[in-house]
C-alpha cells in the first residue's frame, strides 16, 4: 500500500437497564513482532508497521458467566493474533484468515473449558475486525456486527446466526417483522456455550481511505434501525460524533441491554489528524 492508511476510532459501552453488570466487552489493540499494545477507546494509529485490531462481544449465561464469557474470549484473541508476525519471523507467511480461524477455534475451546468447569452454557458472541496493510480480516459468531459505510452506501459486513435474520435477507419478512420475531435472538453460533464446535463466519474485504465501519453489539441493533446507522456513518464527521448520536439514540428508544460500539474511520497518511504511533 503506498499510502499507509490510519484509523480513526471511538468505542462506547452502556450497561442495560435489566441489570447492574455489563455483559458486553470491547477491545482494541495492535498488533506487531512486539505482540498486542492495548489501545485507548478513543484515537488514531497508523497501519505502516502494525496491525490494528477491534472487536466486540457479547456475554451469557447465568451469575457473571457473560462478563467473563466476553472479556475471557476477547483477551484470548488479543494473545493469540500477534503469533502470525512471529511465524513470519521464523521465514514462514501463515494466511491471515487460516490463523483468524484457528485463534476462533483456540478461543471456543478456552471459553468451552472455562463453562464446563465453572459455568454450564457460558459463551459469548464475536465481531473482529483485523485490519492490515493490505486488507480487513473478519470473524463474527452471533448476533455481533460489523457494519462498513461507502461512498454513503451501508452494508452489513457479518451475518447474524439466526434463522429470522436469513429470512429478512432472504426478503422473506420485513425488517420490522424481523426485529419484532420471537425467534430473532435464538442464536446457533456462539463461542463457548459447551458446543462440541463453532463455524462463525469470515471474510476477507479490501478497504480504502474513506470507508467506516462499524462494530458493535445487538443492544445498538434494538434501538436504531439500518437507516439510522447509515445516516449517522455517511452523514457525521468523526467517530466521537457519530459513535456518540448512536448510543443516544439507541439508549433512547430501547437501553434495555447492554450496548457497545466501535466507530472506525479509514483515513491516509496525509490527513491531518496526529496519530498514537
């Protein structure tokens, strides 16, 4: 990439209001020979020698089973993605998506073990982006999503594992008749849970300076519809910004569960904007 691209996030959580514990976990880190530097909710780093990588889960299961579900699985992943720039140091080049897969397998295991031994049905959703110089890399289990604003245009980057979701993309129900469905978050994918095994979704999707994206957890989904979100990406001028109305709005008409999101701006180097290199 001769222009190497720099991000420009704000991350966001709000405890529902059915309970005192937030059960949603963020995390924010790059990635580098070095291993993970955890990074702040709110900044801007370039891609020219490290990766950046932005998650969100979501816990559950009984007593805290969803906050150390969530934030087990999210410190896992930030332990086990830098491994690919030391494979690369040995002369050997793994496939980022081949590695993303086996760190999700490695994290389901981890999380399974932990339910089995403590906290039967313990699991969490997952929404990863990983972005490199080259390209994002993405993992979702979940209702977890990954949203990705260009040229104006929403699109919806992760798949949600529920059959209502697959029957409104299908065209089959309405967007109101899918967030009204009783069945809307019976999920069949999650991480953990004591499932002898997970197959969430990944891709791999080129971005240029311009694009936003969105991560966040199904508690923004309750409280603002697919034009709210992209409005807010197309229309507002930073993350801070548009992260903010997001949560307000969303807080507003539902704040029932917990609510995180991650608001991330694809820039160049030529912006203006400092960067935490």
């Amino acid at each position: 990439m001769p222009d190497a691209s720099i991000l420009h996030w704000e991350a966001l959580t709000h405890s529902g209001s059915r309970k005192p514990r937030n059960d949603d976990s963020w995390l924010a880190f790059s990635s580098s020979p070095a291993g993970a530097e955890t990074l702040p909710e709110s900044g801007s780093h370039s891609l020219e020698q490290h990766d950046l990588v932005f998650a969100v889960s979501d816990g559950m299961g009984g007593g805290n089973a969803g906050d150390l579900a969530s934030s087990l699985l999210l410190r896992r992943m930030s332990e086990i993605i830098p491994e690919t720039f030391k494979i690369a140091a040995s002369g050997f080049f793994p496939d980022c998506l081949d590695h993303l897969a086996d760190a999700v397998r490695s994290v389901h295991q981890h999380v399974n073990e932990a339910a089995c031994d403590q906290n039967h049905g313990m699991a969490a959703t997952l929404a990863l982006a990983w972005f490199t110089p080259d390209n994002l890399y993405l993992a979702n289990a979940g209702d977890s999503r990954i949203y990705r604003s260009r040229h104006g245009l929403l699109e919806q980057l992760t798949r949600d594992h529920t059959a209502a979701w697959g029957q409104w993309k299908r065209g089959e129900i309405s967007e109101i008749q899918y967030r009204t469905h009783p069945r809307r978050s019976a999920l069949y994918e999650v991480i953990g849970g004591c499932h002898l095994s997970v197959h969430p979704h990944y891709a791999a999707i080129p971005y240029e300076p311009g694009d936003r994206f969105l991560i966040c957890s199904d508690g923004l989904v309750d409280g603002v519809w697919e034009r709210h979100i992209s409005n807010a990406l197309a229309d507002l001028p930073t993350p801070k910004t548009t992260a903010e109305t997001l949560l307000k709005r969303a807080l507003a008409n539902s704040g029932i569960d917990d609510t995180t999101l991650i608001v991330i701006h694809v820039g160049s180097a030529s912006d203006s904007t400092d960067s935490n290199q």
